[in-house]
C-alpha cells in the first residue's frame, strides 16, 4: 500500500516591507518560516517607502529562499508547489515575489499559485490552531486592511464588512506618528496603553449605522490629534500614555463588538482574528473576556504569524493547489486586489 505523499509548499510574500519565504508540509505544518523586517530601513523615513522596500527585497530574496530550503532541510526537487502573494501590496514589492515565484515554476516545472495577502492573513489561523475549520467569523486587521469576513469554507468568503476611510493598523501608526512615537506604531500604543488609563479620555466609538459591519477610523484619529492640539495650545500637559490607551481603547471596542454581532447573525461558535493589529493585547484580553460572556470560542494566531510572514501565504496556497488552482506565466502583480477576486 502506498502511503500517501506530504504536500511541500514553498511560499513566498513581498507584499510591503517583509521579505519572507517559508516552506510547510500538507499545508499546515511550518517547516520554516523565515523572515526579514525591513523595519530599521524604513524607520527614519516614519513609514514604508515603496521604492526602498522593491530594492531591498530584491537584495535581500536569493538568500531567504536558500535559509528558508535549508531551515526545512529540503531542495528544489522537494517541492510539489510555489505560492506567491501576487496582492493586494505595493505593486514594485509584489513584484519581486511574483517574479521570482514565476523564474522558480518555470525553471524547475514547479506548478505556481497566487495567493491573496488578505487569504493569507485569515489562514495564518489554520497552522495555529490544527483542529480549526470552516466556517467561522474572522476579523482580519492589519495596516492596509480592516474586513470582518465570514469563512464558509477553505478559499470561500462573504465580506461582512471592511472599513469605509482608515485601516485599522494606519489609524494606530497615524496616532503614533502624532504622540512622537516610532513606527510602526501600533506596538508603540499597545504598550503604553498597557500603563494608561483607558477612561481618561472619551474618544468617540464609531459604529455607524446600527446594523452594518463596515468600520471608520478617520473620525477617531482626527478627534485625537484635536484633542492633542486644543491641549498643546492650552499648554495643558499631555499624558501620552492615556492617549494611548483611550485611543487603544476606543478602536478595540467596536473592533470586538462588531465581530461579536457577526458571529450571531452568522451562528457561527468561533471568532477569530488576524493580521498586524491582531497582535494587540488589548484586542486579545477584550475579546478573549467577551466571547467567554458570549459563549463563543476565541481563536488568535500568535504573534509571528499575526504579522506579515509567508507561511500564512504557504497555507493559503496549499488548500488552492488541492484544489486545483493554477497560475501560469501570466501572473502579475495586482496592487489592490479583492478578497475573493481571482
Ligand atoms: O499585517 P501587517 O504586518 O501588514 C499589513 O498587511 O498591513 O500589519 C502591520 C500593522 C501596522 O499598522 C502595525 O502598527 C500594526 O499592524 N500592529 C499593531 C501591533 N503590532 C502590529 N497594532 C496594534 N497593536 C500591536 N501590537
Ligand atoms: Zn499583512
């Protein structure tokens, strides 16, 4: 009796500032998982700068793909298939991945996926937690994005919601930027939010109209740079850390209530969270205490693969390879493509 064949994927993701390449087995198990955080570069700069960050993934590619072969002790021949994030990204840094996903399928006769960056978020839950399956409620934060998404099955999505202005990660970053903080800012907040009062100041918590799942940002920040401002002209003293954690507070609450009232009209049991901002603690203890009150469970990726990595996009490529997906030569690089879009 032939035993049946481990599926070896090979993924590769450049979407913005992370250069990674990661190898899984059966699409769930990480045999390695490198990345490289371009963070310092584009630090002085106080965010990403496309242009920079195409030119260092370009650098940095060949040695990541061979630490990433070796990190899993595998070569070239061992791979059944290559996933890539072909969007939605900056367009010169999807490209570096695309074009070497595609020199490596044609080189070697390797089949070739393209992987949606947001699909990639949502699956980084799969290799976390072994047992998980469809359906389920998803909230899928990160700096670009901001969707509450209803998984009904491996590669199929309803988009419940998304946010109409501001992502969520780009509201955290821009009120970093304002508070004097670094970049990216969303860590920044969260740990300072952790020695601040979240009653110390009532920003406003938009959930638009009652029923809808869409989210907005921009209000908020703007009403904390005002709130800033009036106290800087007043020459009132600015508690950077309450700012923080009102702020933190004020995103995460609507954050966690809006998944809460997916997950009902949905009946779905689970709710879980991912990308950039799924990191957040705060985020994490509020909704771990409110599905408990609800009786729902909590799912959370840890930290590494909350953030931009290649084996979220491994994961992804491996349920589109069984079945069936294909790219061919053709694929290119789509800055802003849509979850579900192909
Ligand atoms: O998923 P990701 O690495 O890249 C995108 O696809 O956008 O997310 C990066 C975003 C940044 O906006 C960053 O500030 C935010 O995630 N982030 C956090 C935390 N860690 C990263 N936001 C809040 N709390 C955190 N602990
Ligand atoms: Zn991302």
């Amino acid at each position: 009796m032939n035993a049946k064949k481990d599926i070896i994927t090979l993924a590769i993701e450049t979407s913005c500032d992370e250069t990674s390449v990661a190898v899984l087995k059966n699409g769930r198990e990480v045999l390695s998982n490198v990345i490289s955080s371009q963070t310092d570069l584009h630090k002085k700069f106080g965010g990403v700068v496309p242009e920079v960050a195409s030119r260092k993934h370009i650098e940095s590619m060949n040695a990541i793909i061979q630490d990433a072969l070796d990190k899993a002790n595998i070569t070239f021949d061992d791979i059944d298939n290559i996933g890539v994030t072909y969007g939605p990204g900056l367009v010169g840094a999807l490209l570096v991945g695309v074009a070497t996903a595609k020199a490596l399928a044609f080189g070697k006769g390797i089949p070739l996926v393209g992987v949606n960056h947001i699909e990639g978020h949502i699956c980084a839950n799969f290799i976390e937690y072994k047992d998980l399956k469809p359906p389920f409620v998803c909230l899928v934060v990160s700096g670009g994005h901001t969707h509450l998404v209803y998984i009904k099955d491996y590669g199929e999505y309803e988009i419940l919601g998304k946010t109409r202005d501001d992502a969520a990660g780009e509201a955290f970053d821009k009120v970093a930027r304002a508070l004097g903080l670094g970049y990216p800012g969303g860590p920044e907040i969260d740990k300072l939010a952790k020695i601040g009062d979240k009653d110390a100041i009532d920003f406003p918590r938009v959930y638009l109209d009652n029923d809808s799942y869409d989210f907005s940002f921009s209000g908020l920040k703007s009403a904390v740079l005002n709130y800033l401002n009036n106290n800087k002209q007043r020459g009132v003293e600015i508690k950077v850390e309450d700012v923080a954690a009102s702020f933190q507070q004020a995103v995460i609450e609507v954050l966690a209530e809006k998944s809460i009232m997916a997950a009902k009209e949905k009946g779905s049991k689970i709710i879980a969270i991912a990308g950039g901002v799924a990191a957040n603690e705060g985020l994490r203890a509020l909704l771990k205490k409110r599905c408990e009150e609800e009786g729902l469970e909590f799912k959370y990726p840890s930290k590494i693969l909350c953030t931009d990595n290649a084996a979220m996009i491994g994961c992804a490529a491996y349920y589109d390879f069984i079945k069936g997906y294909r790219a061919d030569m053709t694929l290119n690089a789509v800055p802003n493509l849509k979850l579900g879009q192909r």
